[in-house]
C-alpha cells in the first residue's frame, strides 16, 4: 500500500504515531528554514513539515515540490505550533523522514482551490483538474448519498432495479431521438431512449411489480443552462396500484432523503394542488410556494373604465410585491422594459403604487380614481407600502408571464432562500394540448398516459371543448420551484389505448410501427399500474442548493452540447462511415 492512512484521518489521538501519506500537493510555504507542504487527497489536507532538522535527501525533494505533485511521505504526527481550526486534521502536522515523488505535474492552468481563477470554459476543458476541487467533490460526494439512499429506501419497499436496453426503437413523439447506425443491418438505426417508459410498462406485463432504476436516458433537444442532452432518472414503475398509492410512497422516499440529507422534516402530508389552480394562482405549472405574492384576476375591477388596453384583454391579473412602493420610477421602467424581453413576451405593464401613507400613485391615474385603484390594490392582496405590477392579454399567456415576474421579484427580495424547502405535488393536469397551428391535440405528458375514470365520457367524445376537459391520471413533484419527478397512472387496457391514438391523430398502421410491441404486450394481461421519474441531477442539485446541474454530473457537456474536454461529437474516419454505410453531407460554407 502507498498509504497508511488518508490525508483528512489523522487526529491528535495520532500524536506521536508513524505514518505514511499519499496524494497531491496543494501548495508548498517556504519560512525561513521550515518548508510546509499542504498534502491533499479525496479525504482532506494535512500539513507537512520539512525543517533543518530533516534529512537531507528530504529537504532537497521537498524543495522541488510544486502544485499538484503526486507525492507520498512518511513521517511522525506532532502536535502543530499554529492549529488551523478550518480544517478537521488542523491540530496536527506531519515531521517528514521520508518523501517520494511518484509523479511530477506541469503547472495547472488554474488554480486548485474552492475559488478558483479558472474561467468555465477552461475549467470545462481540464474537467479531471476541476473535479479536485472540494466544492465538486462535495457535490459528487452528495450525488452518491442519494444514490446510496434511493436504493436503500427502495429496497425496502420490495422494488427490483432492472436495467433496460440504451439500443432501442426509434419512437419520435416529444423531443427528438439521438440515433445510432447499426453496422450489421445497413440502412437502419437504433435510438438511445429518452426514457425507460414503455419497457418499465412491459416489465408489469411481465409480472415484476415494483421496478426501479437509476438510469441514463437521452434527448436531442435545444439546452438551456439547466439541460443536459444526456441526463439521469430514478425511474420507477408498480403494478396494480392508483394514483394515491404512487403519490404515498414516493412522497416517502423523499421524506425519507429529506431526513437523511438534511434532518429536515418535509410536512406529511405534502401540499397537493390541481394543474388549473397552479396557473390561476402562481402562473406556473412548478410552483414555487416558498413566498406569497399570489396571482390575482383583476378584470371586473378594471374593465369598463375607458382603458382600451384593458377593455379589450381577456384577462387582467396582478401581483402585489410586499414592501415595493418606495421602488423609484426608474426602476419600475427598468421592470417594465424587462416584461417585454423575449423570454417573458408581455407588451407592457402597469402598476399602482400604494404608498405607506395611504395615498395611491399609478401609471394609468387619469383612467381610474384613487377608490377603484385602491380596491384593486386591495383584490390583489397588496396592504399599504406595497407596489401592485398588472399584465393583460390572453389568460394562460398573461399568467405564464405574471408567474415569470413573480419569480423575479421574488429573486430580487431575497424571498427564494436555497435551502428554504417547500414541496407540493401538483396533479389533475390537463390530458391533451390543443395545437393552433397543426390544430391537432397532442398528448400533454405522454400517449400512455391514463384519463381520469371520471372523465372517461368526455374521453370519448368528439367535441373539441369536451377533450380539452379531460384531466389526465398525472402528477408532478413539485420543490422549490423545480418539476423534479413527474408521473402518472398507465393506460393498460386496449379500447383506452386506441382511442388515445385516435384523438393523438395516430393511424392504425402507425401505432403498429412504432408501439406495436407494447400493444400485443398488453394482450395477455396487462396489470393496472402507474410510475414516475424523478430527474436525479436535479434532486442533487437541488439538495446541493444549486439551481443548475451541472456541478451534479461528473462529466457534463456545455450549453452547445458539446464535451469540450473530449472535442466531442466529431468527425469519424471514412472507414467508420463505409462500415455504417454513411455518407456525408456537408452544406456549402
């Protein structure tokens, strides 16, 4: 063995104990005649001492010593002169008789510490050197807990973890495929799953009732700085269960990470809220309910006043910011000219100023009188000292955007503490999308997806307005927020399913071609049963008190999907493309 302990074990009760060490240089101090040399490893960081006293075939390897090093020592544990109370073996230092230096490092292009001075991008090309740093091993180090917790919950509770193929059919409904040449059948591909769904369905025909897995799913799809095309699930699937069943065990296990991770007690039971008071009253399937700030409708108040804007919306809501009314007019600008930004898409905003002396201040003053504006202060739950911000426009649109401005003022407030913990699970979600510009449905989750039993009459309606009443048997897990698991109760018998083809616009033949394997499944006695996903970098992440997975996921790519440490995707030889009977076709530049 290169070591007879780690470099974060040793403790005062060592004091006097020889001992050898291995692991990398963090950084050496050259004091007078002592040399100090900070040994690091996955463990921690002890102190090592070189002085006058040392050998001199130790001091001359010592004073070649430089950042991350690859070294091993021995020597004897004494007491430190200047304790350093930061770190968990800060009582101690190591009086070096011996030193070898097992490999040599160029000079890192940044520096290793919890603040680094390296840039993303760099510290994204030399991923391996970022990974030394502690607030990735800390995060790596929480990923695995969970893990390790999921599991042992699960186990528990009578589930097997299956594994399940990463070659598979093709299925395009939702994001796009990443594709895969098959060299031994020319002209045909497999796919790489974007999620287990259909064989965690066939291992219930199969009679393994309660299935989990950790695993990795993919999908080709634009990122944003919270996606991965390459991410991973704690998928989980049970046979002849109902949705209150699913929602009991699973607000379980993360009850039971809650406790373990944090010693945090989640309520039992956790919130629940339908998809449709989601919109109406946070304008946002995800709600975050850590802070108030509520949407309000305010469209029998302010309608009818000659204010054409408002006179011809749909809808008009607002939000009431607590403690905002001494928000300048330069800043309400700055808010108004952020509401029409791309990514929020409103034309623009009003507000009502009510000062903490009682008096009332608006943009649209000359429209309404200080009574009606102080009722719709007071209809959007504003007190005095509060600024009350109003969109308009169509309804699910305005809330979408009053639910994005919600989330900015309560970013802006402070109001979103990372490790303020509030879940909820929202269910009762709508069961199909109507498409204006394909005007087709589309299914809003899945086509497997069960309605609810008490839907099922207008399920087989042809009315367009009865199918956009039918909820689907789904449910999210809700945190902070963040969808981190989302599910729903399966279609498993064969007149359902066909008639959500149907309404899903897809043919006879096509359902054939691309779920014909689970459909014959299901002829020989399919199970009632549900499941859920939850997305698993996004719980550590979430855990970790981060927002963005990144740090989560040993080896990510950027937001191009590109692992710039690999220089991959790239380019194969000809060879390769002749064996998988590809050609290329570049555009002209």
């Amino acid at each position: 063995m290169y070591r007879t302990h780690t470099c974060g074990e040793l403790r005062a009760a060592n004091i006097g104990q020889t001992v050898t060490l291995a692991g990398w240089v963090q950084r050496v101090r050259k004091m007078g005649g002592m040399t100090f040399v900070d040994l690091r490893d996955r463990y921690g960081i002890t102190q090592l001492r070189v002085d006058d006293s040392s050998a001199e075939a130790v001091r001359t390897t010592a004073a070649r010593l430089g950042r991350e090093f690859v070294i091993q020592a021995t020597g004897v544990v004494e007491e430190r002169a200047s304790k350093n109370a930061k770190i968990p073996t800060g009582d101690i230092e190591l009086n070096l008789t011996g030193i070898t230096v097992l490999n040599e490092s160029a000079v890192p292009p940044f520096t290793i510490e919890d603040e680094s001075d390296g840039g993303e991008d760099l510290r994204a090309r030399y991923r391996y050197l970022d990974l030394r740093r502690n607030p990735l091993k800390n995060a790596l180090m929480l990923r695995h807990r969970i893990a390790h917790e999921v599991r042992n919950y699960l186990d528990g509770k009578n589930f097997l973890e299956i594994e399940t193929p990463f070659l598979i059919k093709s299925t395009p409904e939702g994001a796009r495929d990443f594709v895969v040449p098959s060299r031994m059948n020319p002209g045909q591909f497999y796919a790489l799953p974007q999620s287990p769904q259909t064989f965690k369905q066939l291992l219930m025909v199969a009679g393994y009732d309660r299935y989990f897995q950790i695993v990795r799913c993919f999908r080709d799809e634009d990122l944003r700085a919270d996606r991965q095309p390459e991410f991973t699930q704690i998928d989980c699937e049970m046979s002849f269960v109902e949705q209150e069943d699913v929602l009991s065990l699973f607000e379980g296990m993360m009850r039971h990470l809650f406790k373990t991770i944090h010693n945090f007690d989640i309520p039992n039971p956790m919130p629940r809220i339908t998809w449709y008071d989601a919109m109406d009253s946070y304008g946002s399937d995800k709600p975050d309910i850590r802070f108030g700030m509520k949407l309000h409708e305010l469209s029998a108040l302010l309608q009818g006043h000659g204010f054409s804007v408002f006179d011809g919306a749909e809808y008009i809501g607002g939000i009431a910011v607590p403690g905002a009314a001494e928000y300048t007019r330069k800043q309400i600008d700055e808010l108004t000219e952020w509401v029409k930004r791309p990514q929020v898409g409103a034309k623009g905003m009003v507000y009502i100023r009510w000062n903490a002396d009682g008096s009332i201040k608006s943009s649209v003053d000359k429209f309404y009188t200080p009574e009606i504006l102080q009722q719709a202060a007071e209809a959007a739950g504003a007190a005095k000292g509060d600024l009350v911000l109003i969109l308009c426009g169509a309804k699910r649109k305005t809330q979408t955007q009053l639910g994005v401005l919600r989330i900015e003022m309560g970013n802006r407030l402070d109001l979103r503490k990372p490790f303020d913990y509030a879940p909820l699970w929202v269910v009762d979600f709508p069961l199909f999308e109507w498409d204006d510009e394909t005007q087709r449905f589309y299914a809003m989750h899945h086509p497997f997806t069960a309605p609810k039993p008490e839907h099922l009459d207008w399920y087989y309606s042809n009315k367009k307005e009865d199918l956009e009443r039918v909820c689907a048997n789904a449910y999210d897990f809700v945190l902070n927020g963040v969808e981190l698991g989302g599910g729903s109760i399966r279609i498993h018998e064969a007149e359902v399913q066909k008639r959500m083809f149907e309404i899903l616009g897809i043919s006879a033949e096509d359902a054939e071609a691309k779920f014909g394997f689970i459909i014959n499944a299901f002829r020989f006695g399919a199970p009632p049963h549900g499941g859920l996903a939850f997305g698993f970098d996004r719980v550590c992440a979430l855990f970790g008190g981060q927002e963005t997975i990144r740090d989560y996921i040993a080896f990510p790519k950027n937001n191009m999907g590109r692992d710039v440490m690999l220089d991959a995707p790239s380019e194969i030889d000809q060879t390769q493309m002749d064996e998988l009977c590809l050609a290329s076709v570049l555009k002209p530049e």
